[in-house]
C-alpha cells in the first residue's frame, strides 16, 4: 500500500489525507506541534523542519514525499530528495518563499504583474526613490514569510513612508504599486508526472483584512478568453519549473486583464471548494499528480460557495440547519485570525447562490 509523508502538519494536509484514504493511500506528517491539524487524522512524527533525523524518518517510512506550505527551508526539500521523490520541487520553493524572486520570475515569463521595485532591508533613500518612480498609493511587503495580511503596510505618502521605516523589521522588502482592482480571482492548476495537466474554472475570492474570507466556484461573468489567459499563464510557470502537484495562482482582475498577484506551490484555501463544487477534488488531484496516476475530472457540478471560518466557529448546529452545508472543522483551537474551518454549501444555480450568499454569511459572521 503506498504511504505519502506531508511535511507540515496543518488543515491541508489534513485534507490531503483525508482526500486519500478512499483511495487506499496511508499518509504520515512531520510537524513541530503536538495536536497539530494533520496529526489528528494521520501518524505525526515530531520535528522542526530542518531536523535531518525526523526528516530521514519520514523518508524511510514512506514512497513519496509532499509538502503543506511553501515556508519550509530550501535545504529540507533538498535533503529529502537525497531519499525519496519529492514534489513539487526545490526550484518553484526558491521562486515562490520571496516576493522579489517571484515576480522577477514572472516578469521573465512575460506573465503580467503590478509595478513593483525592490528595497534592500536597510535603505531608506532606494524606497523613496522606488515610490517617485512608481507613485502612491503603495503597498510595502516583506519578500519573505508574509501570509494573510502579515507583513504588509499601504503607504499613502512619502512621509507616511519615512515615518514607517524606522518600525520595519530588517529584511528586504518589495514595494508593489496599489492595484484598484475590478476582482480577484485565482486559478487552480494540476500538472501531472505523466505530462497530464487540468485546469479549474477560475475561482472568485473575497479578503477581509487580508485573509480570504468567503470564494464563488465557478466565478461569474469569465469569459472563455479570461480562463484560457490564466491557463497560458499556469503552463509557462509550469513547464519553466517543471512542477508535479497543484499550483495555485491568485490574479487580480482589472479592466478584462489579469495580474498575477502571488503564486502558491500547493492546494490552496480558495480551493477547498473543490471538495463539493468539483468531480474531482485539489486534494485528491495533487495526490493523483505526484503518484503519476491519471488526473481526475476538474469541471465544475452546479455552483459552490465557500466561507472561512476564522478566529471563533458560529454555532455549529446553526449552521447545519442550512442545506447542502458541509463543515470542515479542522480541529483546532481558537484564537484571533485564526482559519479554524470552513463551509462548502452547493447551489443548483447561481441565482440561488446569488440569494442565500448574504444570509449564510451573516448566520457565520453575525
């Protein structure tokens, strides 16, 4: 029986393994954190992730190795190849872990981004000159580390700027022009060990305060053009870092364009609503990807919402009360800002989406 280790033990590895088990998969994690999400549905076995014994472990233990989330050190994966296949590969972490990196990768790929300049960590005169050139309003970023609004500060003027700088931490930084978007969208890709690659209807996003808040599958108004623009853009990023597994990227859409806003080298939180809204899930296709089994069926059944669950779970039997509602609880515990679970409610039409979104939303966020 084929045995898959996920490093990184939070909610989509938890659903990596549950996505796996009806298939006959086993799975382990390794993760630093006792009771982690992942741990509580599969083996756990203890360890940072730069702790070449726990990462031989999980080597030796099993067939193939997979990773949650793009933070873990370059030299992780890279250790880990010495024992066992891994994917995605080292290549997209070294692209996707730094902001600048990122988006000079696709600004090679003639992939369509926002302005954007780097700043090193301790020159202040480079930012002044970045935002002259670029203007404001802006928004400054950490190249690395940052996720769900951390790490991010809007810049209005030059002397907000100057103001800030002296509160910023020492790292480099990536200044991106502020984008009035009409939407944002992302784009959930499957590339195959076989070649094989399948594609998403586009996904429609919300954010509150930088973290997604609720998604729309599929996204209304996208016209044949729009999805296969995001399409091209998915393949050139794939075949240059010749990726195996699910690769996500977030767009912003202005003007019937879109602009890439990051990369994700994983299933993604936009996509979890391809558990109820999709023949074949992300998770159960990014395990298909890296076993080299044939991809599963991407199309959209109906139309499916998706709503967060963040800092505090509403009533739970309230919201069991509203139908086709599925709940996801990741077993975790409560803190602010904090992704605890979330929704997937499917809809026939999207008239109907359209006529239950306010209240589900409220029913969750009171």
């Amino acid at each position: 029986m084929t045995k898959i280790g996920i490093i990184g033990g939070g909610q989509l590895g938890r659903m990596l393994a549950l996505a796996g088990y009806p298939m006959g998969l086993k799975f382990c994690c390794l993760d630093p954190q006792t009771g982690c999400s992942g741990g509580q549905v599969m083996p756990w076995i203890p360890g940072n992730y730069d702790d070449e014994a726990a990462l031989k472990k999980i080597a030796q233990q099993c067939d193939v190795l997979t990773y949650e989330f793009e933070n873990i050190p370059v030299k992780t994966v890279k250790f880990l190849q010495k024992h066992r296949s891994v994917f995605p590969g080292e290549s997209v972490l070294e692209v996707a872990q730094d902001r600048g990196q990122e988006k000079s990768a696709l600004r090679k790929l003639e992939i369509p981004t926002v302005d954007f300049h780097l700043v090193n960590d301790n020159d202040l005169e480079a930012l002044k000159s970045a935002i002259k050139k670029m203007g404001l309003p802006a928004v400054l970023k950490t190249c690395r580390m940052g996720y769900d609004g951390k790490g991010q500060w809007k810049i209005q003027s030059l002397k907000e700027a100057e103001k800030l700088w002296p509160k910023l931490p020492r790292v480099d930084l990536i200044l991106e022009a502020f984008c009035h978007f009409d939407r944002e969208v992302s784009l959930v890709a499957v590339a195959g060990r076989n070649g094989q690659r399948n594609f998403y209807p586009l996904i429609e996003n919300h954010h509150e305060q930088g973290i997604l808040s609720w998604s729309r599958f599929p996204a209304p108004q996208v016209s044949s053009a729009l999805q296969a623009q995001a399409e091209d853009y998915a393949m050139r990023l794939i075949d240059e870092l010749d990726y195996v597994g699910v690769l996500t990227i977030e767009f912003f859409v202005k003007e019937g364009q879109l602009l890439v806003n990051e990369i994700a080298p994983r299933v993604h939180n936009s996509g979890h609503l391809t558990i109820e809204g999709a023949h074949c899930s992300q998770f159960e296709n990014h395990l298909r990807a890296i076993l080299g089994w044939p991809l599963g069926e991407t199309t959209a059944h109906g139309h499916t919402l998706m709503v967060n669950l963040i800092g505090e779970f509403a009533d739970q039997e309230n919201l069991l009360k509203i139908s086709g509602l599925h709940l996801h609880n990741y077993g975790k515990q409560a803190r602010p800002k904090r992704k605890l679970g979330h929704i997937g409610v499917g809809f026939t039409d999207e008239k109907n989406l359209e006529a239950n979104l306010e209240a589900i939303l409220k029913l969750i966020k009171g």
